[in-house]
C-alpha cells in the first residue's frame, strides 16, 4: 500500500461510479483530487447493478444530466450499447403521461418517437403486445458494463492527476469553524480544503462524522439474469411501468427486474463495517409477483433458465430524487442517493458536481437535487422511512399533475388545520406542512372570486421566515426601502441567475425578516449565511394568514398604510405584524402572529369577515390568481438559471424572456414543461400554467427566445394547442387593485 499523501485540496470518499465520475471530470477541469475507498473501487452498490442508461426523467437539468452520461459513455470503454429504449403504455393513463413525456422529450432536444405496439413488437420480437395501447422508443438509451464504467473513468482520472487509494477508510471528518479540513483514516489523516462524500449508502454513516446528517435508506433491490437462449439479437432495452419490469439484452439471455409493491429497506440498524462486494440472500417470495408479470411481457420467459437472482442493496432518497451539493458544514459536499439511477447518471453527476465544486455554486439549476430541499423533518427516522418506501412501491405508478404523496402525513401543521379539516379543507403537503388546496364545499372557483369580489382569508403558515442580521442589500438586486418598508427582491447568482425570490420586511437598520417559498427555507438560509449573514429560522415561531379582496379593508379599516409597507397592530386582541403585500393582486395583508395565537386570530378573522363575504380559500386559488397577476413563482418560472430580465424583474434585453401565453381553447390546461411551437419549430418550454377564473382564460407562462412573436403552439399530450403571447399581466395592469 503506498502511503496517503498529508493534504490534498480535494478529497473523495467513495470509489463507486459516482465518485469515480467526479474525480474524472474534477480531472478534466485541471483539479486533481485524493479518492479513497474503504475496499476495492466498484465493491458498494456499483458492481451489482443492472446497468440500464435511461435518459428521459421529468426535470430539464436531469435529463441534460443522463445525456450528458450517454455522450461520455460513447467515449469510454465501458461496454457501452447504444441498443435504444421502449417503454410501454398499457392504459390510457399511461398514454396520457407518454405523450406528455413526449412533449417535454422534444423540448430537451431527446428523439423520443410515440409508436405503435407492432412497431415495439419489431424492435423487441420476444415482447407480446397483449395489452399495449402505444410505445415510446428513445434510440439513443442502452446499457453498459457497471465496473468496466468505474474503472474506465477511474483511469481517466488518474490521468489527469488524481490520486486513488483503495482499502482506505474515512473513520473521521475534521470540522473547525463551519468549515471542512480533513479526514481521518484507518491510514491516517488527510488535510483537505474540500471533502466530497460519494458513499452511496453508507453516505450517512460517513457524514454524520460531521455532524451532517443525509437522509438516505438502502433499499434491497432484484433483478434475476437468465442463461443464454438465443443468439444476440440486439434488443432494445424495455420497461412495462403497468407492469412494474423492466428487461434488457445480456449476451444470448435476458436481465429481468422491476420495483416490487412490497419494498425491503435494509440495513436501518447500520451496514455492517465488512459489506463491501456482497450480495444479500435471493428473495424470491418479494420477486415472485414481477416474474409473472414478465412472463405475461415476454412470453419465452416461461422457458428460461434463470441463472441467479441478483439481490443487492441501493442508497434511495424520500423524494427519489438525488442528493447533490454542498452540506451546511462548508467545503463538504455530498454525491449519494442516486435511486437506482447511479449509472444512468453517473456522467452528468460527474460533472455537475466537479464544477459545483469548482466554482462553490452549481452551474445549473439543480434544486430538485440539491441537498438543502431536506428540512429538519428528515431527521426523523421513520418519516424519511415511510417517504422511501412509498417512493420505492410507487415508482413505476403515473403522478398526474398535482399529484400528492401521502406517506407520513399529517406531519407540520398550522394552528388551524383542525379548523381547515372541519370545513371540508382538502389538503396538499409541502415540506411536510399539510396545506390547504381548496375547501370542498365552496371549490376554487368560488374561492378565486372572493378573493377579487369580496375577500379571502388564506392559511400561510407554511411560508419560510428567516430572521437575517446584517447587511442584505449586497445580495439584493433591488434598493432596500428603509425600516417599516417592505421589497420584494431577487438575489442573483454569480451567473445572474435568480438564487432567491424573497420579499424582506425591514424590521430594524441592519435586521429583515426574509419571506420565502415553503420548500426554500433550508436553500434560502444557506445563500444568505454562506454570504456571511446571521439568520435564524422562525418559520414555527409565526403563523401568517392572508387576508385579501376589495373588501378586506372594511374587515380591518384600522389597517391604513401605504403599500408595501408593514405595522404592528392588534386584530382582536392579538399582536400582528401586518405587512401590505400581495401574491394575488388585490388589497390587503399578510397577518403574523405568534404561532399559539393563531387559532384565535384565524377565528376573529373569519367572524369580522362574514358579514363582508369572507371566503376561506387555498393554495389552487392563489396560484390561478397569481396567473392572472403575473406574479413568478420560483423553482418553475424563474430558476438559478433565469435572470431577473429574463424573468421580466429587472431592465435588461436578454436573448430570452419569460412570456404570458394565453391558449387559445380555454379548457385545455399547461401545467409546466410543455413543449411550444412556433411554425415548426419547438423554441421553448412552458414553466408553469393554469387556469384564470377572472380573465376567463388558460394561462401559461413560458420562456422563449426574445425575438418569437406571432402564432405560437403549446404541445398538450400530444395535442398542439394554439397560443399567443399576451401583454402581462392580464388581469390589472396598472396595480389599481393593489395601490388602491
Ligand atoms: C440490483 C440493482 C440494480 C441496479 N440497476 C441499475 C440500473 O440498471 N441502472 C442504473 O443507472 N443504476 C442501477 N442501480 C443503481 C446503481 O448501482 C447505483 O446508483 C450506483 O452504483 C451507486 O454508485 P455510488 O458510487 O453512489 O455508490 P457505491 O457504488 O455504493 O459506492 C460507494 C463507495 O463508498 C465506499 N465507502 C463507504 N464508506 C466509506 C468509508 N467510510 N471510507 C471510504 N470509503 C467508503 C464504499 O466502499 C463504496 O465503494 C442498481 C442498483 C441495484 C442495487
């Protein structure tokens, strides 16, 4: 064993095909690094894995990420088969979410064709076609050689200056000020700038040397090989998502596996220190429902042999999502939880995380992956459990838009829920807070129409509140008025991309309290403390109900001020601070109160409002009003990717807006990552859409280049709907409403 070097600016636990992939591509930046593995490189979940290279996911940024894999794959020795994908649609449902897949395919620039079940039956002559309404085939998915890809890029690394040393093992992480500085081995201890923890499932065993935790659970994964039978032919890969299997071409035989409805967590007591290289016994009672299935799908199943079943362990998230980024101890990152996608992604992993590292900030808008989307509820054990299985036993099932998980709920809850419940509130889950969507007696509809007709009173508890000391107006793209005033502001990324999209309330001359979106706390503290600012979290410390409409000012008359700006007052006899904002273009406030008042204030609130028209209404409310108001949402609309002149936020003339199109067929709705035509062209992708009940018209936003104009075309499962850039906002351009 040589001996290990006494510093290296970059270190990289983990010698799977994540960490491999990272230490190539850190490479090819001209950055190398220290990788060291507790055993051989490929001995975790990599050498077990099926090794299917899937491209199409639901997000822009990972599905750039996979095609990034394949061309890398192209070049590497890796037993790369460029075979093509098929997917099968064996319902309507399914053809519905093809087609859609289909439409974001064409905005990701993916030759993915719909065809039919005998053009499928060509490509896979072993498949039967019972059942099938239509397929998907995407020519330039395949397959490749798990181990071969690790060490193939483990060589390229080592090309470019990284250091690899095998049976190395990280039994601690130096910590000192928030900031990384080495590790410590079972070979002694390394001095490190930066640490990257790219451990699969053992992920959070080694960050919680530093006190990170990373809310990850192996999960027990099959997929039986059977014996040569045929000559190689070349197959497709295929995937029966109504069948939960999946299948490819291995040698003269075939790979068969799928997602169990019963999943097998594994190891929750801890992975045992030696399991490196090891498979868990066969289950065949959990595999036995995916072999019929198969054998339905390819009917010469029923006379194969099976060589072995394949049972090995795989690092899942609660969202299926990755976990990327860096952790809240500085200079740690963290590349794990790749979901049984670890191959398929690995290439793009690579990358995005070596310039991630390079450059301290992603150079793409990864926030569905990024660490910082898991708040404090994912350090309970059983929540991250019950979220990972339900991921896991639902996986291959159609999440229609607005689609709601229901694992582990009612975890957060406002003051009022029990309120909301017995008024007929159906409910949505955000961050783990139950929200209310709309009350079923009264409907959206209704709702939205208070809000501009009368009034209406919604529950906010949700939003992220961060207490900020310090100097804020560096980051902000906007002045900050003076105390008592009120900004909503961007906070641009170093590629002028909008990081944050916050409105701060000046509380006192160097203290703001930051509103933000209710999954963006975690991500919004990180930006301002990594800029050197105090924030404190007092998201549980206030409720905030939105009282809003023509009406709310004769609710509560006392509150006279100007917008855009903020007062303490007293509502009955609680202490609010009112705060003249608006998400839904009309009069009123946001109310916070101490969290244990709210009840009694929600209550007084409902009261003083009835005999004004006072409606309670939801989240789907205020996203139609919003439409209509043009007002962004971040983590669609606008993006780290998106300027503020993009955006339409800030002056600018940038090569690409954020334009309001109006469908031209009212009852056909957007709901985000629609492809959009102009002649026949695709130039772009909608980010969100919906539903305007005032302005009567279907709205979708989208970002195009600056220059298309005319007749446009949304892609709609498969439908080109025709649309036209409209003037925004639609509904009260003057702010009349909102000044008033
Ligand atoms: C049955 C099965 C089938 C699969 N099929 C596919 C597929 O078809 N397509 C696909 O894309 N993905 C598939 N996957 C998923 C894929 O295998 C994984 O996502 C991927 O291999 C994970 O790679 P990794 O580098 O993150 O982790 P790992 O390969 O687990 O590597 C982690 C490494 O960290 C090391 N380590 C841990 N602790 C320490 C420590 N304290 N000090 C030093 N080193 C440490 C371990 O020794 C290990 O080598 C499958 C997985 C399974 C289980």
């Amino acid at each position: 064993l040589r001996d290990l070097p006494a510093e290296a600016r970059i270190v990289i636990v983990g010698g799977g095909v994540a960490g491999a992939s990272i230490a190539y591509h850190l490479a090819q930046l001209g950055e190398p690094s220290l990788l060291v593995d507790r055993n051989q490189l490929t001995s975790g979940s990599t050498f077990h894995s099926a090794g299917l290279v899937g491209q199409l996911r639901g997000s822009v940024s990972l599905t750039r990420m996979m095609m990034h894999s394949v061309e890398l794959y192209r070049t590497l020795d890796c037993g790369w088969v460029e075979c093509g994908g098929l997917r099968l649609a064996c319902s309507p449902e399914r053809l519905d979410e093809t087609r859609r897949q289909a439409g974001w395919a064409q905005t990701f620039d993916l030759p993915l064709e719909l065809i039919s079940p005998a053009e499928a039956v060509e490509r896979f002559p072993l498949m039967s076609d019972d059942g099938v309404l239509a397929a998907s085939w995407l020519p330039t998915d395949g397959y490749l050689d798990p181990s071969l890809l690790t060490y193939a890029l483990a060589d390229g690394a080592r090309a470019g200056g990284c250091d690899i040393h095998t049976n190395t093992r990280v039994t601690g992480i130096e910590v000192r000020d928030g900031r990384v500085r080495g590790i410590e081995t079972d070979r002694g201890s390394v001095a490190a700038e930066l640490v990257v923890l790219a451990c699969g499932m053992y992920t959070p065993e080694v960050a919680a040397l530093a006190g990170v935790h990373v809310p990850i659970v192996p999960m027990a994964h099959e997929y039986l090989v059977t014996q040569p039978f045929q000559e190689r032919r070349g197959l497709p890969t295929l995937r029966d998502p109504d069948h939960l299997v999946y299948f490819r071409e291995e040698g003269g035989g075939l790979v068969m596996g799928g997602y169990e409805r019963e999943s097998a967590p594994w190891g929750l007591d801890g992975i045992p220190p030696d399991f490196n290289g090891i498979l868990l016994e066969e289950d065949w009672d959990r595999f036995e429902p995916l072999t019929v299935a198969a054998r339905m799908r390819v009917p010469a199943m029923d006379q194969i042999t099976v060589t072995r079943l394949i049972n090995g362990p795989e690092a899942f998230t609660p969202d299926n999502e990755f976990c990327l980024g860096e952790s809240e101890v500085g200079g740690l990152f963290v590349a794990a939880g790749f979901c049984a996608h670890g191959l398929a992604g690995a290439g793009g992993i690579g990358k995005v995380m070596a310039e991630w590292i390079a450059a301290g900030e992603p150079q793409l808008d990864l926030w569905q992956m990024d660490i910082r989307r898991f708040g404090a509820h994912y350090r309970s054990p059983q929540y991250t459990l019950a979220r990972t299985k339900e991921v896991y036993e639902t996986y291959y099932d159609i999440k229609p838009p607005h689609h709601e998980r229901s694992a582990g709920r009612p975890l957060r809850m406002s003051p009022v829920y029990a309120w909301h419940a017995e008024h007929g509130a159906v409910f949505g889950e955000k961050a783990g807070w139950e929200r209310v969507n709309w009350y079923e007696p009264t409907g959206i509809a209704e709702e939205h129409r208070a809000c501009r007709e009368t009034a209406a009173l919604f529950d906010e508890t949700s939003f992220a509140k961060l207490e900020v000391t310090g100097d804020l107006q560096p980051l902000c793209n906007r002045t900050l008025g003076p105390v008592g005033t009120i900004k909503y502001t961007q906070m641009p990324n170093a590629r002028g991309g909008i990081e944050c999209d916050v409105t701060v309330t000046r509380l006192a001359e160097d203290r703001y309290r930051v509103i933000t979106g209710t999954a963006f706390g975690g991500h919004d503290r990180a930006w301002l403390e990594k800029h050197g600012l105090e924030v404190r979290d007092v998201t549980f410390e206030y409720a905030c109900f939105g009282l809003w409409g023509p009406r709310a000012r004769d609710i509560l008359p006392a509150l006279d001020f100007p917008f855009m700006h903020w007062r303490e007052v007293t509502v009955g006899s609680v202490g609010v601070l009112a705060a003249r904002v608006t998400f839904v273009g009309e009069h009123g406030w946001e109310l916070y109160c101490p969290m244990e008042r709210g009840l009694e204030l929600w209550e007084w609130l409902w009261e003083a409002g009835q005999p004004h028209g006072l409606v309670a209404g939801g989240y789907r409310a205020i996203d139609s009003l919003r439409l209509e108001k043009g007002y962004r949402v971040w983590g669609a609309d606008i993006t780290p990717d998106v300027t503020p002149a993009e955006a339409g936020l800030a002056k600018g003339d940038p090569p690409r807006r954020l334009r309001c199109l109006v469908l031209e067929d009212p009852r056909r709705i957007a709901f985000g990552n629609e492809p959009v035509r102009a002649g026949d062209e695709v130039v772009g992708r909608t980010t969100s859409g919906g539903y305007g009940y005032t302005v009567e018209r279907s709205i979708a936003y989208a970002l195009l280049p600056a220059a298309v104009d005319g007749d446009l075309a949304v892609g709609l499962s498969g439908e080109w709907v025709p649309a036209r850039i409209e003037r925004e906002p639609l509904y009260d351009p003057d702010n009349a409403r909102v000044r008033s």
